[in-house]
C-alpha cells in the first residue's frame, strides 16, 4: 500500500507506562507500511517491554541512553533528529509531556526532542485523574501551541482500575492519526459530504434486497478528505467498516434514509461525493411478518426510489457533484448519459464484475469522465490512492 508513510524515516519515543507493550505493534503496523523505524526509549520504559523486542522488529539499534554513539562516532540522538521524517511518542507519561513543555532535556529521548524539527505525534496516556490534572493539561496544551500533534487518548477502563479517559488509542488508529499528521492539508476549508455502501428495502422483518456493495471506496473518499484536513460527513449504509476518526457519520438503511440525509446535510457543503450503491427499488409493501413459504412461486412488487444523485444535480447551487457508476458494460456510453443526465462535475465509472475493481475489492480501476468532456483511465490502485486522485481532480476543479 502507498501511504505517506512508505520509505519515511520515523522516530518512535517510547516511555515507561503500562501501555508500552502497544507500541511493539505500533512499530509493527508501521513497518508494515513501509516505513523505516527507529526506537528510542527512556529508562523507565525498559521496565516494561526490552530494548531486544523493537530492536528485532525495527531491525535497528534501539538508542537509550545519551551516552551511545553510532558505529561511525557520530551522535545518535541528533544525528536522528535530523534524519526523521516524522516522530511518534506513545505512550507519552506525563513526565515527558512536562519535560517538552519546559524545554528540559535530561535524558535521551527529551534532548532527541529538542533537536528534532519534523511533525511530531504525542499521545498522551496515564491514570485519568493525572490525564486530568491541571498541570498536565496546561502542559498539554503547551505542546499543541508550539505545534504538536496531540493525539488524544481512549476513554475506557484503565489498567489501574480508573474508568475515564487517559487509555492509550489501538496502534491501528495512532497510524490513522499519522497519516493525518502528515498529509497535506489542502481541504481545511471544505466541508465534503460523502454517501458509501449498500441500501437495504426489506421485504419481511427477516428479508431484505441489497447488493454486495462493500462501502470501501466510500470510506476512503472519507477518511482521505478527513487526512486533508475537509469538514467530513459520511453518510453510510449497512457496511462493515468502522467509522473513520474525526468524520461525521450517519448510518441509514434504505434509500429514503439516505435521501433524507444527504438532502439535511447537502445545503453548506462544498463536495458531494455519491459512492452508495443505492437500490433502484423497494418492495411495494413491507410484510409485518415473516412470509412462509406456502407458494412454490411468489412474486414481490417492487417500486421504484428516488434518484438521489439526480436530485441532487437539480438542486445543487455552487457545489461540485460527483457520482459513481456501476457498469457491466459499454462504459463510456453509460458513465457519460450518468453525467449529463444526473447534471455531475465528474463520474467516476468502473466496470463490476473485473476482479480488480467494484464490489469488496481493495483496489479499483476506475476512469473518470469529467462535464468538459474530458477522460482520465486510472490505472488499478487501492481505493485510498483512488480516492486521492479523485480529491485532487475535484479540486482542482472548485471554485
Ligand atoms: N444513485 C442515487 N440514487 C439512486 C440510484 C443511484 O443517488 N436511486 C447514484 C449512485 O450513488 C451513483 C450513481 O447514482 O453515484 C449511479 O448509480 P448506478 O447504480 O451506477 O446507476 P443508476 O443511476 O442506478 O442507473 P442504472 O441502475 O440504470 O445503471
């Protein structure tokens, strides 16, 4: 997968709290990803989880101490700093996030830190009364106003016994964070209204129509305009995915909850982007129970619901508007009456069926057919890259 995170030199700080055995998976999720990793730990963090554990997964010598030097002589601890793309502290005690806010360096992560100039990532994680206590919030939000990315903690119960905020967030969502972190953001002014997954008509309590629509392609329109620094809401059909961080989400079932919300939530945003794969028709009726199968045959009337993409394009004022198209065939044809019909900036279209793109895949293979009559053929990617391929197109084409 490309991410911003790929070939980036990372520098993880870890610190001496409970939760230190979840950075070896961070680290872990981070190689992953393409990154080179380097670990430096405080004392107290050996306490907790061996220098052994991340230097065999970062596959690099874990720095320690201040007095360390590389093979060639050189200092460790700034000849990192300079060398980091980004740097990730977690857990971050409530004793280095008092040292950084004071400027004091006494050990070797603290005096890494000040000689550090890339985006740096705390995320804070204690006993929730010392997450709320008054000096480390001024602390705190000391960090904030000199520019760090302040990732804030899980509220839950904590490993000594306290129930509120101060857990450390799962690897997966620190990830999350530093793709945030270090994308950048060329849509802090947008608010993006985003529709993704299936709808589901039900024809009995236990029955329902619907299509195998993943939401995937959706998901990333969201999480990526999010990264980008956009004002998200993503409405969603029933879809297995979690919802992406720092994004306004509205689950809905049907196509008439769908068009209820995106009609509540269209007026102020500036991108409407509809990747739901919305059912064309409902049963007529929805039986009150269970229909037994009496009947060798049985037929279900079925109605049609409202094109909400082409309502959309009635009522949109200066907005950019932008569809999907579903194809298993003649493409082009298909994709392009969708736009000039539906009245669409631009129509990503792909054809279903290909293993390489549509339903539940991870990559697609789209080609966008943008109102001027241009055409863009994407080349297979993962969705995520799709989807900020498609956010650069959209923008350049606001306003
Ligand atoms: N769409 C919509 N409301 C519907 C049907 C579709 O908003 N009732 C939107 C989809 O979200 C997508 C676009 O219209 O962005 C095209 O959807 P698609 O299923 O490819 O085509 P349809 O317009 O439904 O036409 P057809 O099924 O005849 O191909």
């Amino acid at each position: 997968m490309t991410t911003v995170i790929k070939n980036k030199h990372i520098v993880l700080g870890v610190c001496g709290g409970i939760a230190a055995y979840k950075s070896v998976e961070l680290l872990r999720l981070l190689k992953k990803q393409g990154a080179n990793v380097r670990v430096i730990m405080t004392e107290n963090a050996g306490a907790f989880v061996g220098p052994l554990t991340f230097e065999a997964l970062s596959g690099e010598p874990v720095c320690s101490s201040l007095f360390e030097q590389s093979f060639d002589a050189s200092i460790r601890h700034i000849d990192w700093a300079e060398a980091s793309d980004a740097v990730i502290i977690a857990p971050a005690t409530a004793n280095i996030v008092g040292k950084l806010a004071n400027g004091i360096a006494d050990d070797a992560l603290s005096t890494f830190m000040l000689a550090v100039t890339c985006p740096v990532g705390i995320c804070p994680s204690m006993n929730t009364h010392m997450y709320e206590n008054r000096a480390v919030k001024r602390n705190l939000e000391t960090l904030r106003n000199d520019g760090y990315f302040v990732i804030e903690p899980d509220a839950g119960e904590l490993a000594c016994g306290t129930t509120g905020p101060g857990r450390l967030p799962e690897p997966e969502d620190i990830v999350d964070r530093l793709l945030k972190m270090l994308t950048i953001k060329d849509m802090r002014d947008k608010k993006v209204l985003v529709t993704a997954g299936p709808t589901w008509e039900a024809i009995d309590p236990v029955r329902f129509i619907a299509n195998p629509s993943s939401g995937k392609m959706g998901y990333a329109l969201a999480r990526a305009a999010e990264y980008r620094g956009g004002d998200v809401t993503l409405i969603s059909g029933p879809a297995n995915i979690p919802d992406p961080l720092n994004v306004n989400v509205v689950r809905i079932k049907t196509a008439q909850e769908m068009a209820q919300a995106v009609f509540e939530h269209m007026e102020d945003c500036h991108i409407i982007i509809k990747a739901a794969a919305v059912s064309d028709y409902r049963p007529k009726e929805k039986e009150k129970h269970k229909i037994k199968k009496d009947n060798d045959e049985m037929i279900i009337d079925l109605i049609k619901n409202q094109d909400i993409l082409k309502e959309l394009g009635k009522r949109k004022k200066d907005q950019i508007l932008v569809g999907f198209a579903a194809e298993t065939r003649d493409l082009e044809i298909n994709a392009g009456k969708k736009l000039k019909e539906k009245n669409l900036d631009i129509i990503a279209g792909n054809l279903v069926g290909d293993s390489s793109s549509g339903f539940g895949t991870d990559t697609n293979k789209v080609t966008l057919f943008f109102k001027d009559g241009k055409k863009e053929s994407i080349p297979e990617m993962e969705k995520n890259e799709v989807a900020h391929l498609l956010l650069d197109r959209i923008l350049e084409r606001v306003g």
